[in-house]
C-alpha cells in the first residue's frame, strides 16, 4: 500500500516553492525595515500552554488541537498559533523587561486539525509579528501597519483591513454578563452548536457563519456601543494613526477574533477575493493580560499572525522560471583519456562559475551531444558550452549564445574571463 501524505497537510514544490521563497522574503525584508527580529519557537509545547495561552474556551483548545502523550507520559501538542510560544520564552528567558520595547517575528508551521478545504489546511504556515512593550495605540497602529505593507508589497489583491475593539476588561466584563443575560433569554434563537459556548465565549456569536445566528447578532447591544473612556480614547487612538499613515480601514463590530486573549484593538486583513466564509488573510490584536497570565511581568503586548497559504492564493503575479546562465555539455567520448579530461575542465569550471554568483547546469547523465543540446534548449539556458572531444585536442571550446544562436572559438586558458565578461 503507497503512504500518503496526512489530510489537509501540502507537499510544496516549484514553481510554487519559488513563490514562497519570494513571500518570505518580502516577510524578512519588511520586518527588517521595521526593526522586528527573528524569534524561532518549537512547533511542540506542553499542551497546558495553549489551554492557558490560546483558551479552554476556543475552538482551537477544544477542538483543533493535535495532541498526543510522548514516551515519558507528558501531555504535547503541536502549536496551534505562534503567539502563546514567543510568550512562554519571553517569560522563560526574562526577555520581557518593563519599560523597554521587544519586536519579534515569526515564520513556521502551524497545525490545526480543521476541516480541510481551500484555503483552510491542517499543516499551515503562519508569518507573525509580537510587540511587547508599549501602552499606547501607537503600537497597534505600528504593527497593523506592518501587515498591511508586507501584504501590498508582496501583492495581494482585493484586501481590506477591518477592526474592532474589545475594550479593556474592566469594561468589558459587565457587558459579557449582559450579553449572556441576553443569550440564556433567548435561547430558542441561539444555534444549537453555539449554545455550549454562552457562558465561556458569548462574542462569538457575532462572527458566527449562520443566518440565524447572524439575525440574532443584528439585535444585540455592541460591545463598542458601551465603551468606557480609557478604551474608547485608545480606540481613536489607533485610529487616528492609520490614518495619518493613510492605511484605510472599515470599523466591524462583527470582528471578535478566535482566541481568548485580546483586548482593545482586534483586527483582520480580509481580501473578497477569497470568498465569504474563509476570508481572513491574517488577523490579530492587542493582548496586555498574556504575558502575566502565563508567569511574566505585567507586559502590554500587540501582534498579528498572517496565513501564508492565503497570501499564495491571492498573489497576482505567478513566479518566473529561472533561466540557467551556462549550460555545460560534455559529450561522451570514446578516448578514455580525453573524456576525463573534458570531465575535469567542465566540471571545475562549472563549480568556479557557480561559485562567482552564476546558475550553471551540468549534463549529469552523460547523454550524447544531441541529447544534450535538447536539455539546454529545454531549460532555456543563456549559453552553452561545449567541451567535446575536438574541443579538448584543439585547446578551444565552443560557446554558444543561445539567444542570438552565434558561436564562438574560446581558448580554455581565457573562457572564465570571457564568461565573467558576458554573464
Ligand atoms: P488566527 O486568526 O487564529 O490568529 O490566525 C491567523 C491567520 O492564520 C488567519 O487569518 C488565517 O489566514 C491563517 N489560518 C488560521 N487557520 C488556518 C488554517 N486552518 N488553514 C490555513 N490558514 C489558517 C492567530 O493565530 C493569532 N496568534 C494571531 C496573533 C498574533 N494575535 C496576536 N499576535
């Protein structure tokens, strides 16, 4: 029986691949323009990390998880996000000290067992960013910038940046017990599948997919309708600086995010492009609570996490396919003696060329010379060159521009310079 790959986990490959390379990239380059530093955190962790970190309540903890016990009996998993873990070796390693500001990001695999369909995977890969520090909503505003540039430069079509808040705790709290209140009253018309989440996770039912739920949702009091004013002021805050930076944005209550640990400013990059029900590129928000909740000092934090294969799906441009510079042939030979010593100036001049920057293929099959040629011709290559039998007697190999189909005489003592001329 074939062994096949896990369901909803991807094989990459190129031209796809080529892709990927060129989104990650973006992701570093931006990242470094931004001052954000690479963090690399295990895609395994102690399950009772996420239960913590991401929420009993969430469908992630209770249901997506890919948990397992390893050989001593420990309870593992593998990440579900990229938040929880940058938080537990902040705290671990004491990199969170007050008063000074950490920027991280992050690029890995994430894992959540889900319902695979398009756009939505059990193996994923997330790029996300942490900002652990500052208070103010400058911060929000600074990290919802990032995103959104890293996601124009790479060229996703169709994006919108939507946002909400959920207000600081103290504010929020009674408000929750209200909107219980408010469920528990009205429980005929909330979703059977909903009914288990009134007590731990009642926003949800804003960002919840069925029309009933969606016409229930339409009658409830908002969130952002009974702000206090430390959590309304923060909110113009954030605001205001995207628009100074000229990032536009559209204020949706229905933004409530997935994961328990967000207050104030919650955000998500959406692209029609990716249909009704899946259309989240990334999403993110302020999560102060975090960092203390997991064993740390009181530390404000903000981030987002971005989902690779969403980006793939909506980039415009399909990648380019790279050309070799040289293709270097060497026909077979019935002279053992100058066979070898095609061999030897072939391939060490091959390994040279490489080694000054350029893409040089070698025929590695030992094909005749027809053979060879249609191999050059297949990959596109700029040149060719040719170290055959007469060219190794004569002293002089024969290059060949494929474009102009000109050729040339070039003594071996002189092809490098020659190359490093044209190339
Ligand atoms: P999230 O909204 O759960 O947030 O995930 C962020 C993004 O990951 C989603 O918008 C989506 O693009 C992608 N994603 C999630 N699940 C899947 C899936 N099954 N298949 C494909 N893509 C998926 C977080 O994970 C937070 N840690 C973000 C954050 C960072 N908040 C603060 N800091």
């Amino acid at each position: 029986m074939k062994i096949q790959a896990i369901k909803g986990m991807n094989d990459i490959v190129a031209p796809e691949s080529r892709l990927w390379q060129m989104v990650e990239s973006k992701a570093r380059e931006v990242c470094r323009n931004w001052g954000y530093e690479e963090v690399r955190t295990p895609i395994v962790e102690s399950t009772a990390l996420f239960h913590r970190g991401v929420g009993e309540g969430t469908d992630i903890v209770e249901k997506e998880m890919y948990t397992f016990e390893d050989r001593n009996g420990d309870s593992l998993s593998l990440r579900p996000e990229g938040t929880a873990g940058v938080v537990r070796a902040c705290v671990e390693h004491g990199w969170t000290i007050q008063n000074s500001i950490l920027k991280l990001f992050y690029i890995g695999a994430m894992y959540r067992h889900e319902k695979p369909q398009k756009g939505r995977y059990r193996q994923f890969h997330q790029f996300g960013i942490e900002l652990f520090g500052p208070t103010s909503s400058r911060a929000d505003a600074e990290v919802i910038a990032l995103g959104w540039e890293f996601l124009k430069q790479v060229g996703v079509k169709g994006l919108e940046l939507r946002m909400s808040t959920l207000a600081s705790e103290s504010c929020r709290k009674p408000y929750l017990q209200k909107l219980t209140k408010i469920l528990k009253d009205n429980i005929e018309r909330v979703p059977q599948d909903f009914r288990p989440r009134i007590e731990t996770n009642p926003l949800r039912i804003f960002d919840h997919k069925s029309e009933e739920a969606k016409a229930l949702a339409a009658e409830l009091p908002r969130l952002m309708d009974s702000l206090d004013e430390e959590s309304a002021q923060h909110f113009e805050g954030v605001k205001r600086h995207l628009t100074d930076m000229g990032i536009p944005f559209v204020i949706d209550p229905n933004v409530v995010r997935g994961l328990d640990y967000y207050v104030h400013t919650a955000f998500e990059y959406v692209s029609s492009e990716l249909g009704r029900t899946q259309n989240a590129v990334g999403g993110g928000g302020r999560y102060d609570g975090l960092v203390e909740l997991m064993g740390g000092r009181p530390t404000p934090a903000v981030g987002f996490g971005i989902g690779l294969e969403r980006v793939l799906m909506l980039l415009s441009e399909k990648s380019e396919v790279v050309r070799p510079d040289l293709f270097v042939a060497i026909p077979e030979s019935e002279n053992a003696e100058v066979q070898q010593k095609s061999e030897e100036f072939g391939f060490k001049l091959a390994v040279k060329v490489r080694s000054e920057g350029h893409y040089v293929e070698v025929d590695l099959d030992g094909r005749s010379m027809k053979g060879q040629m249609k191999r050059a011709v297949k990959l596109n290559s700029r040149f060719v060159l040719i170290v055959g039998e007469n060219e190794v007697q004569s002293g002089k190999v024969v290059l060949k521009d494929m474009d102009n189909q000109s050729q040339v005489e070039v003594p071996m003592s002189q092809i490098l310079d020659i190359l490093s001329e044209k190339l």
